[in-house]
C-alpha cells in the first residue's frame, strides 16, 4: 500500500466508489481471504462502512462558507449509500433541486484543511487503518493546497489518504508528486445500461437511451434519469388539475389511483408541483408575457388556462393543495385526499367560494381521512 492515492478522471465514474471500497477492503477482518484482497461484505466492520459508519473512514467534500453540518452531513450520508449520486455542491446548490449550478465558491479554505488534517492525526479507533478520503481535492486554493501538503510529507503512520479529482491538472505538482496516481476513464454506454437496468430498475429500452446521454459518467445518468421522472411528474400534476375541472370520477380516478401508487414522498413532491402550475396561473394573470413563470416552456398551457377561466380562484386553489401537502404529511389517506382535492379544486376553477377542503362533505369522510 501506498499512503496517499489521487483518483482522477471526470465526474461520474466511480472515483468515489472505488475510494469507498478501497478503505472497506482495508477495514474488512476477513481481507484477502477470497484471494484477491477484496472486501468480504458481511464481517461488522464491512457492514459499518457500507453504511457509512465505521469510526475509521473519514470522508470530506468541499462546500461554501454559508452550508449548514446538516447538509454537508446528508450529502455523506447519500455518497456512502450510492457514491454515484450527485451531492456535490457546486452542480446541486439544494439536494431538493437539480439542474441548477451554484454561484458560490465551494473549496476546501485553509481552516477546513487545518480541520481534517487534525481529524487524520487520531490513530484508528477499530481498524488497522484511519482511512481519509478527500472527494474534490482539487478545489484547494493555494495556501490550502501548501498546508495540505505537510500532511503528505509526513503522513501520520496507520493513515491512508485518498484524493479524488476531476482537474488533477489545476493540483499542485508538488500534491500531485506525493501520491500514487490512479486514472479513471469513462464508463462505456454497455456498462451505463447494463448498470441502470440491474442496479436502479430502469426499463431497458429506456436505460439504453439514458445510457446514451450520459456521456460515460453513471452520476450524469442518474440525474438524467431524476430530471426525466421530473419531468414526467410535473405533466401528470398539470393533467391533474386540468381533469379535476371535469368533476367526471371517471376521468380523475385513474389520475387519483396513478399518483397516490407514487408512495407518499413523490406524492408530496407533485402536490409541490401543482403549487408551481398555480403560481404561474397567478402570475400569469398580474404580469401577462411578463411574467417570470417557473413552467417557462409551458406559457403556452398557461395562457389558455388563464384566458379560458377568468373566473378561477387561483388564491384558493393554492390553499387547498397546501391543505392536501398538509394531509399527506400528516399520514391521511393518499387517494382520498387526492379526490376530495380535485373536488375542491374543480369548485375553485369554477369560481365558487369555499372555505377548505372537505367543507362540503360530511364528517364520516373526516374519520376516515
Ligand atoms: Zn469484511
């Protein structure tokens, strides 16, 4: 063994991985014994770094001045369970929205560095080994990138330090001398597809064309495929409200029975998605073309929506899906909180007042819910 790695290629090939599986095969009380140094899997402490628990792995990622331990906390927690995920701060500024790119400067600065340095100093608590793993480590500016190197110098005994980066280029090359250097290339498609069908349940024709997109990065496939479901939702959140005017149950159910089989989280995430389709309305309604619509590419939908109901009350509609969100949180029954909503929202986008959203029924429907 080496005592410090860098890990480098593009985003999304299995960096972090493989930095993941290195330290548990360090860990493993059973290691070497299938012959090829790898990690058994089932001993305690493979199963405490599989779920990022082993007192000895110590994994660190870059994030900006104003990030809360919460977060950076969740984002780790997400790496161990799927190191492909994308948690990086920079390319997902809120684990909640995808597709944006944050403005702000995620780095190690030279306190953090001082930080996990003092971290890679304790001897290892269970293992043979203190393993730090480094995600990112070329966003270190250059008196960060100077201290760091002490460390590399003289590495304390019993650590092993694993870099990861994308741009090994902008390191430097005295960091860069001090490690052993292991490259990782894209992923084939072949391997993306097989990988998306066996691993996360994606339909193989589907697979084969998100595989396609990705550009050789698995992590690029995930949020393909994220942003694909997205999409998808926010159709089927527009398709619920527009078939609630009908006040047909033929027509709503299987949109009720479709979104409620989502399971409560997405359920929650597309009456989220709803509340954007009524903000544009509102918007809509105030500022015309002006509007700064969050559903830009549907101003289209929007603007007939808007022409075609003058007498909608888009104020109460608003209320009663934040009502429905309230309800589903609350652990209240999915379909049925998703009927009486098309119900309330029907009247609402008929003009009639109501104060909320079972007023009209009887309370028997109230115990059940
Ligand atoms: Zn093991």
């Amino acid at each position: 063994m080496a005592q410090s790695y860098l890990f480098h290629g593009p985003d999304g090939v299995g960096k972090r991985a493989a930095a993941l599986v290195l330290a548990q095969a360090l860990l493993c009380e059973k290691k070497g014994r299938s012959g090829e140094g790898l990690a058994c899997g089932r001993c305690l402490p493979c199963t405490k770094a599989q779920r990022g628990l082993h007192p000895d792995i110590h994994v660190y990622v870059p994030y900006p001045k104003d990030a809360s331990i919460e977060d950076v906390t969740e984002r780790i927690q997400i790496l161990f369970e799927n190191p492909y995920r994308l948690v990086d701060f920079k390319r997902r500024p809120s684990l909640d929205d995808a597709g944006k790119t944050s403005s702000k400067q995620v780095i190690y600065n030279v306190e953090r560095i001082a930080e996990i340095m003092k971290d890679l100093h304790f001897v290892p608590v269970e293992g043979s080994y203190s393993v730090g793993i480094l995600v990112d480590a070329d966003r270190m500016n250059a008196p960060t990138a100077n201290k760091f190197l002490k460390m590399l110098e003289e590495p304390p005994e019993r650590t092993i330090i694993i870099l990861t980066a994308e741009r090994s280029d902008q390191m430097l090359p005295t960091i860069l001398s001090r490690c052993q250097h292991i490259r990782f290339d894209p992923l084939s498609a072949a391997d993306i597809e097989q990988t998306l069908v066996e691993r996360e349940q994606v339909q193989p024709e589907r697979a084969s064309f998100v595989a396609r997109m990705a550009d050789g990065s698995f992590t690029n496939a995930l949020e393909l495929l994220a942003n694909e479901e997205l999409a998808s939702r926010r159709e089927l959140a527009f398709e619920f409200i527009r078939q609630s005017f009908s006040k047909n149950p033929d027509r709503v159910m299987p949109f009720v029975e479709r979104i409620s089989k989502l399971g409560r989280e997405p359920v929650k995430q597309l009456l989220g998605l709803m509340l954007s389709w009524v903000r544009d309305l509102v918007l809509y309604e105030a500022a015309g073309e002006a509007a700064s619509l969050v559903n830009v590419d549907k101003t289209e939908a929007i603007r007939k929506f808007v022409a075609g109901l003058g007498d909608a009350r888009l104020d109460l509609m608003v209320g009663f899906i934040e009502e429905a969100t309230r309800l589903v949180e609350g652990n209240c029954h999915v379909a049925l909180t998703l009927l009486v909503l098309a119900d309330a929202l029907a009247d609402a986008m008929r003009g009639h007042n109501r104060a909320n959203l079972f007023e009209p029924l009887d309370s028997p429907v109230m115990a059940i819910a």
